[in-house]
C-alpha cells in the first residue's frame, strides 16, 4: 500500500475538482444535479432560507443553470432523490435506499417512554392517510404533548416522524419547511423497497460508510472531527475500516505536505488529481454554509488558510461576522465572505456586509470573477436588483459593484 505526496496547492485543486467546482459551473440540468449528488453520497439539508436553503445553495455553485424547482423535481417528481439522515439532515440518491435498511430497523427497534403512546395512534395514523393521502401533523388531531429527540412535541408529529424514520412514510413534498408524508410503497418501486441490505456484515458497512463519507467530501484527514458526523462509529471502528478500505485498494493514503496526519482519497477519485483549467477560467463561486467543501473545516483552514464557522446559532455578540454568512471562493483560495439578504419588496439581493480575507490584491480579474459570480447568483434568486448596504460599500471598497 503505497502513500502519495500532494503539495497543498495540489490538494486543494483535487477537492474542488472533485467536488464539481472546477471547471466552473458544469453541472447542467437535472442529469448533472443528480450525477454530483450521486458521486458525493449526499448533500447537507438545513431549514434556514435566507437567501436559499443550504441544499440549493450547494447546487447553484456547480451548475450554470440551477434553479430552485429543478431540485424540488427530483425529490417530489421525478423521486430521484430522497430526504433523509446521512451527514446530520441530508438528500441523496433514492438507489441508496438500501444502504440505509440498518437505520430503519434500528429506528423500529428503538424503545423509549413515549413508544406506548406513538403505537396507540398507528392505527388511526394509517388510516387517516390512507383515506386522505398525504399528511402532515397540523392534520393530525392527536395533540398531547411527548417527549422527543429534539424536545417535546405533539403526539402527531412523533407518531409521523417515527413512521419515517423506519421507512414506511417518506417526505411526500414539503410546505415550507413542514413535511407532508404518504406511504413510501405509493412512490418506490416494490423491488427497491424489498431489496436487501447489500453489506451483510457490520464491517462491510462500516467500510461503506466510511468511502461513502471520503467521496463526500473529496479528502478526509484520519482524525475525529465534524468531517464523520452521523457516522457513529468509534474512532477504532473507523480506523479498522479505513485500513480495511487500504488493503481492498479503495481509497488511497495521502500524505500532504505541511499537514501532521495522514489523507485519504478514494482510487475511483483519482483522475481528479490533475484538474483541466486553465488560470483565465478561474471562477469566483458564492459557496453555501453547509457545503460538502466545507465539512473539515479544520482541513480548510489548513489547506485553503480560510477558517469558517456558521455562526447562526451564536448570541449576536459572540459572533466575528454576521449572522448567515456565506463564503466566496476564487480559483483556489477563499477570498471573502459577505452576509446576504432579501429585500422583501422587490426580490432584491441585499449585500449586507462584506469582509476580504487578509492579503488579497485587488486585480481586474478578480474584479471580473466577482462580477460574473453575482450575475449568476442573481440569475439563481430570480432577480436582476442588487443592493449593497452603504456602510459595506465604503468598508470593503465596493464602488465597482455598484
């Protein structure tokens, strides 16, 4: 099992040539959105619209022509892509169907105080969808208050979300952010739903989730950290897949310099090593908060020297940016970030506050990528206004912006 050496600058052109970044924008259509959803196993789900929710936000970075509707197609049209738990809330491909078979027994299995009080309602659950169709829990009467996962709630709502959780409701579409569930047998094909788990052995699934968590992501550093999130796997666990995936030739170690622990990359990812682009195309891209990128943010800081942390859930005054912060990336390295808005008026978008990372050289290249990376940001809200707060202007020296 040999190791290869990758200079920093090398690493980072991989991971956005893997992760659909580089060349800009060539992920056209549904075909593409769903190409780079399968080879990445998932993208991150958060219900926060500030301007998009993550998972949009995610798409219209690698596809010249993304909107909002193709996404909403695939999963509540064409159900060529599922809402589910991968790396914390997610969607992914609905042929990973399968994989998952092991959380939904467990989640079946899965015993607590407020089980007697779900399995009371079953019935008149099923019922009530069978007779109406699709549900959500506002169309549910059962009203007494159970403890739940996050916090208590309404019985309707744990009997609902139990049922999905074990697959037999999935996400029918969603209203906003409520969930309207039907019965998953009305829309997977029989032969999916009865497929069998295709890792038969616990180790076959660590091993699984494991290069499935690698492609996710691109490169991976073997340490503990948000980058295996949702894996629940000991940190032995890990490793014993990790050395099992080596011997197998699935995933190659990496060793980058500069960095004290080892990479690792899977084999089927290697053409990306040597990325076609030539320094004239380098884009500028709007990146979401929750990128697939952006998952090791330890490794971002070490490889891109950018640190990132979404601080929406920070008390306004611990935070060192804004509220909903979105970073910009140039070619290779991350340039600035900016805190966006709507104007609820007219659709436009608001440019808040903008901060340019230490050292950066104002170029009219850079100027023009910028440019170009607006209109496309633009073209994905629907809108052709944008507005940028004064203070912004003559902060970051905006004036060829406006």
């Amino acid at each position: 099992m040999s190791t290869i050496t990758l200079t920093q600058s090398q690493a980072r052109r991989f991971m956005l040539a893997q992760q659909g970044l580089w060349p800009p924008y060539a992920q056209p259509g549904k075909a593409g959105l769903l190409a780079y959803i399968r080879r990445v196993g998932c993208i991150q789900f958060d219900p926060l619209d500030i301007v998009g929710r993550n998972p949009a936000l995610v798409l219209q970075a690698r596809s010249a022509d993304f909107r909002p509707a193709l996404l909403q197609e695939l999963l509540y049209t064409d159900r060529q892509l599922l809402d589910g738990w991968d790396k914390n809330m997610s969607i992914y491909s609905v042929t990973d169907w399968p994989y998952f078979r092991r959380g939904r027994e467990a989640a079946r299995r899965h015993t607590s105080p407020t089980r007697t009080a779900i399995q009371a309602v079953l019935p008149q659950v099923r019922a009530a969808i069978e007779e109406r169709g699709p549900l959500s829990s506002l169309e549910l009467h059962f009203d007494q208050t159970v403890d739940w996962a996050w916090a208590p709630t309404r019985l309707a709502r744990a009997a609902l979300e139990s049922m999905y959780f074990w697959g037999e409701l999935l996400i029918h579409h969603k209203v906003h952010t409520r969930k309207v569930y039907d019965f998953t047998h009305r829309h997977l094909p029989a032969g999916l739903l009865a497929a069998a788990d295709p890792n038969v052995t616990e180790e076959q699934y660590h091993d699984w989730y494991v290069l499935r968590r690698i492609g996710s992501m691109g490169l991976v550093a073997n340490r503990s950290g948000e980058a295996w999130l949702g894996l629940e796997l000991s940190s032995a666990q890990r490793q014993a897949a990790l050395q099992r995936l080596l011997e197998q030739e699935q995933i190659i170690a990496v060793q980058v310099e500069g960095l004290a622990v080892p990479c690792y990359l899977r084999s089927q990812d290697r053409s990306y090593l040597e990325p076609d682009l030539h320094p004239d195309d380098f884009p500028a891209v709007m990146m979401a908060p929750l990128d697939n990128l952006l998952w090791d943010r330890r490794l971002v800081q070490e490889l891109f020297d950018f640190t990132y942390r979404w601080e929406v859930y920070k008390p306004s005054a611990e935070r060192r940016y804004g509220y909903y912060v979105l970073p910009v990336l140039y070619g290779d390295r991350f340039i600035a970030r900016f805190e966006p808005g709507r104007d609820k008026r007219s659709g436009a978008l608001v440019i808040k506050q903008w901060w340019w990372e230490p050292g950066i050289v104002m170029s009219d290249a850079l100027q023009s990528a910028v440019r170009r990376c607006l209109q496309h940001f633009l073209a994905y809200l629907g809108t052709d206004q944008l507005q940028i707060d004064p203070q912004a202007i003559a902060q970051a020296g905006l004036t060829w912006l406006n």
